[in-house]
C-alpha cells in the first residue's frame, strides 16, 4: 500500500527528518521547486531525483544528475524506476537518507481501482514514462500481455495476433517472454529472447512502454547503514558511497580499506560500504607463514593446518597401534605353533 514516507538523514551524530513524501509527485533536489524536499547539500544537483506514487507503491528516478543516486546500494540509471519502500536506504551523492513509513496516514492509491494487489506482487504499467495502471499477478496464469490480438496494453501500429510480451505466474515465479518477437523486449538495459524469471524491482521495457515488477515477498531487508534503534537509525556511520574531493564531495578516510601495518601478523579492517549488509566474518586476519612449509615449497591455507597436524598426529598413532598389534599377533602365532608342536611330539611319542 502506497503510504506516507518519511525521510531521515543519516551522519555520525544519529538521523533527522528532512521531508515527507505526500504528494504524488515529489522532486528532491537543491533547488527542488513547489512540493519537493530541499536538500542543502552542495553535491546534491538543483533537481537530483523525483518520487512518484504509482498505484499502492512509490517509485524513485535520477534526473540525470551530476553525482548519482543509489537504492540499496544498487546504482540508479539516468531514468531508470526504482521502487522505494519503508525500510529502505537512499543515497542522494554523499546524503544518506533512511526511509520509513509515516504511522499517522494511508492514502488512497492514486490514479488505479482497488485491484486486490494490495500487500502481494503486481506490475507497474508506464507508457511514454508516465504511470498508467497496476497489475495484480495471479496465483496462477497471466499476469500482463503487451500486443497482440487481445492485449491488455495495444501497440501502436501493431499487426500481429500473437502478443509481443506477455508476463505471467508460474508457481513461484513470474516469467516474461515474447512470442512475436518482431519488437524487442528489454530486461534491465538487455535483451532477452527466451522465457526469463523475474525478481523485485525488474524493468522490462518494449515500445513506449515500461513494466516494472513489485514483489514484496522477495524483499529480505536488514538495517544496512546503521542498526535501527528505537525508530531511528543509530550513528553507526552510515557512509555513502565512495565519496573523493574530485567528485565535488567531502574526503571520508573510513571508506578507504585500511591495514595497520603492513607485516605478517598484522590485522586488515575492511570498511562497509553503504548500502551492503556487513557479513559476521568481515575482518580478516593475516597470519604469518610456516617457514618449514615455505622451506619445502609447500604453503598451506592457515586454516588448514590445524587439520593437517591433527591428520599427521592420527597417522601416527595409527602406524604405532598397528605395530604394536602385530607384535602380540606375531607372540600369539608363535604360542600357538609351539603348542602344536608340543601336542605333535607327544602324540608320536604316545
């Protein structure tokens, strides 16, 4: 459901409110004009970004500007739609902003019917890059066809009776394909001819039309620029992208991989980058080499060599239990073989 977003600025002494999407249409920028979200920022450009309400879902394009947005951590192309969702992070040049939902408000969703696509998977329909209609996606079946003889959305000029692009639900998955491929159909800037998957926030685009899918269900966010804490975002550097003085921003030395040091035995720090979930085993520790095994030519992972001496450890063992069993079957042998011979003797003798 398209509700009310609020966007927090995220830096080193916690995060602030900076504006409130609720009109349909929202510029971010500098100079952002009526209705939008000012941001004194010097690298951020006069009009940066513009959010859009489409249907129960809010949606974010670049303007073109000079230094770049990113949702989640992944780059946003010139033009290119992006879904945006409470939870998210938003970088606007070297802004951070956290993303949330406003608890005070529920609008109504904009220019589309209640289609029963509410909280489940549906299918931005824009034509011309201007929004037109949301597609629920079916438990089964399909879910969008472009062209055709009995399209849901006409091509101009179209002949053909077999449609151009068709998407549609196959148990878990939601498929594009085309079957007359006189036009082609795009799935993120490629090209693609044969039956392909898609995951949240794909574009495709054929014509003047662009599809852009929304698939809550694949989205498995984690706080990913600081630990959310209490509603807000705790200061745990929530560092925009690379960020240099050539690019017209400020120098941050954390975002630089770090090693104190430079010998064996010394610890590297490795820096998140923002919009990356940091992983438990992040820092890596270097360990220094075994001189024995640099003397035979043969160095081992250092993980591996604990195992290593615990296998040589067992083999010897092994090889001291086996001689020690082979001298109690060799005593055994012989007891056994001096009774024979005893038992022989006095049965001759007998």
């Amino acid at each position: 459901m398209a509700k009310f977003l609020i966007f927090e600025e995220v830096n080193e002494g916690g995060s602030v409110e900076v504006g409130r999407l609720l009109g349909s249409a929202v510029t971010v920028g500098r100079e952002p004009g009526e209705g939008g979200i000012q941001l004194d920022r010097s690298a951020v450009s006069r009009q940066h970004g513009v959010f859009r309400r489409c249907g129960w879902v809010w949606t974010y394009q670049d303007l073109g500007s000079t230094n770049g947005s990113w949702v989640n951590g992944r780059r946003v192309d010139a033009n290119r739609i992006f879904l945006v969702r409470s939870g998210d992070m938003v970088q606007l040049a070297d802004m951070a902003l956290y993303v949330k939902e406003a608890a005070d408000a529920r609008p109504e969703p904009l220019g589309v019917p209640s289609t029963g696509a509410i909280a489940g998977r549906s299918l931005l329909a824009f034509r011309d890059g201007e929004f037109l209609e949301e597609f629920p996606v079916p438990e089964y079946g399909r879910a969008l066809v472009i062209g055709g003889a009995s399209p849901d959305l006409e091509l101009e000029g179209d002949l053909f009776e077999m449609p151009s692009l068709v998407v549609e639900r196959r148990g878990d998955a939601i498929c594009a394909y085309s079957v007359a491929r006189e036009l082609a159909v795009q799935l993120n800037g490629e090209n693609i001819t044969e039956t392909t998957a898609l995951k949240d926030s794909d574009e495709l685009r054929i014509s003047n039309y662009t599809v852009v899918l929304n698939d809550p269900t694949q989205v498995k966010r984690a706080p990913m620029a600081g630990e959310i804490v209490g509603g807000g975002v705790k200061p745990s550097a929530a560092r925009p992208k690379g960020w240099s003085a050539e690019q017209g921003g400020r120098n941050d030395p954390d975002r630089q991989t770090e090693q104190e040091g430079g010998m064996p035995g010394s610890r590297v720090i490795r820096k998140s980058v923002f919009g990356q979930q940091p992983l438990e085993d992040d820092e890596d520790e270097t360990v220094p080499i075994d001189m024995h095994e640099l003397q035979r030519g043969v160095i081992s992972h250092p993980s591996m060599r604990s195992v290593a001496l615990y296998r040589k450890d067992r083999s010897q063992r092994d090889y001291s239990l086996a001689s020690l069993e082979d001298k109690v079957i060799l005593g055994v042998g012989f007891t056994l073989l001096f009774a024979l011979m005893v038992l022989v003797i006095w049965w001759a003798m007998g």
